[in-house]
C-alpha cells in the first residue's frame, strides 16, 4: 500500500507540473493577444451588469478555455466572460480566470491590467499565473512552493508602522465607512486591477491592499495564492477566510499584507459599519 500511494502522489505532482507549464505558457501567449489591442481602441460592449467587455477580453478568453481545457475535461471554468452553467461546482479542480482584470484601464491605454487564472481545488487555489503584458510583470505561485515575480522569488514586505506604509486603497472609501484616523496617516495609492494589487504586495512593492467593495472570484483567487506563498495574508474585512468555488462566486470586501500589518489592519476594520 505504501509503495501504491507513494505512485500515486507521484503521477500527482507530474500531472500538476504540467498543468503549471500549460498555465504559465497559456497565460504569457493571451498576454501577447490582449497587448495586440492595448492602445488601438477595440470594439466595445456594455454587459447587463453595466460593466464593459472589450474584444481582448473575450478573445483572451476563448484562447485561454481553449488552451487551458485541452486535455483537461474533468476540469471546471469559471470566468468573468463564460456563462456559469454550475457544473464546475461538481468538479475537484477548477479554473477560475479573468481574462483582463483592470478592463476600464485597459480601455484607457493604462498598463494597470492583468490577466488573472488560478487553479482552485476543493476551494482552494493551487496554482496561479497573474500577467501584465503592459509592464512585463509575470507573477507566479504553485502551493507550498513559493511565488516569483519574472523567475526571481518574492517576499511581503516586512510589518512598519502604518505611518511608513504604502497601501493600496481607497482614502475616502475607508472614511465614508468609518476606519479610524491612524491609517490616515499612510501613503495612499490608486492601483487598478485588484490582481494587479495584490501582487504589488506580494512583491513588497506596496505594504497592504484594502478594498471594502465587493470582489469576485475571479478577481481574486489567483493573486490570493501569490500573496500567500509571499508569506502574506488575504481575508475579509471581518477577517473571513476566502473560498473559491461556492455556489456564489462573491466577496464582501479583501484586506491583504504581512500578518503583522495584517493584524492591526482586521483590528482597525473591526470598528467599520458597512
């Protein structure tokens, strides 16, 4: 039986090896098809939720299901620009995908976009790749093997008080929902994308990500595993864990840095009324 499992375990990692090369490949050749229409004012149409969807991103999308199902039919999808059918909720491993996160900056000829896939299983994700063609900025993770930014490793920047910190967030959000004055005293940024976000702290680029508006699972799931494998943490505003692959794909808010910063941030929070 030993000898059995240690197979089995074995052909596992070989399987999730190759879907890490198919995953980081896939995503490099779609940031090639969306930088073709960064700045060249592609067609433009407005989805009943109001939001808007370009040509990038549905063709991003259907090379990415393209690329990233072959081979894989036991896989679900999940993407901002596929109909969820649901199926996927039967399903052990997921792709969960935006394929340009950052759409209105994309639109504005802002490099502040990325393509975003992670691979969840059983809720949680396992490998992520998050692209911004526009900067050449490749993030990387596979779980419990760290996360890379260009090849290189890449490590949450260490707790500093919140006077020396750099967050990404909204000022006037955090006051119109009441966070205490001490984070005031932060440098604040506007960033967009919030995949894009999340991986500029992971990278210790930025010391901490707010954003009190809700997030979907595709906004999320593949930056949430880069920030993790850092060595940061990402919750709700309540310090909630965030899941993948529910039968609802929505987050009520995301607060993400060191756990150090991390912990005084979910402290301040505590005192929010949303």
């Amino acid at each position: 039986m030993p000898a059995m499992e240690t197979d089995r375990q074995s052909l596992e990692r070989e399987a999730l090896r190759q879907d890490f090369d198919c995953l980081r490949q896939a995503v490099r050749a779609a940031g090639g098809i969306a930088l073709s229409y960064f700045g060249k004012n592609p067609k433009v149409q407005t989805k009943p939720d109001g939001t808007d969807v370009s040509e990038a991103d549905l063709q991003v999308n259907a090379f990415l299901e393209e690329r990233l199902r072959t081979g894989r039919s036991s896989y679900g999808w999940l993407s901002e620009e596929s109909e969820d059918d649901k199926s996927r909720l039967t399903r052990e491993r997921v792709w969960i995908v935006d394929p340009i996160d950052g759409t209105r900056a994309f639109l504005k000829n802002r490099p502040q976009w990325t393509i975003s896939v992670g691979l969840v299983q059983e809720g949680r994700p396992i490998l992520a790749a998050v692209f911004n063609p526009a900067t050449e900025e490749f993030f990387e993770a596979r779980a419990g093997s760290g996360a890379k930014l260009n090849g290189s490793p890449i490590h949450i920047a260490a707790s500093r008080s919140l006077a020396e910190c750099r967050i990404i967030a909204s000022r006037n959000s955090l006051r119109r929902a009441g966070w205490p004055n001490p984070i005031f005293d932060a440098e604040f940024l506007s960033v967009n994308s919030i995949a894009y976000q999340l991986c500029l702290a992971s990278a210790g680029i930025v010391d901490a990500v707010i954003s009190l508006s809700r997030k979907s699972d595709w906004d999320l799931a593949a930056a949430h595993l880069i920030v993790m494998e850092a060595g940061g943490k990402v919750t709700t505003h309540r310090n909630g864990a965030i899941g993948y692959n529910g039968i609802e794909s929505l987050h009520e808010s995301v607060i993400a840095a060191g756990p150090a910063l991390h912990g005084r941030l979910i402290k301040q929070a505590d005192a929010l009324s949303l």
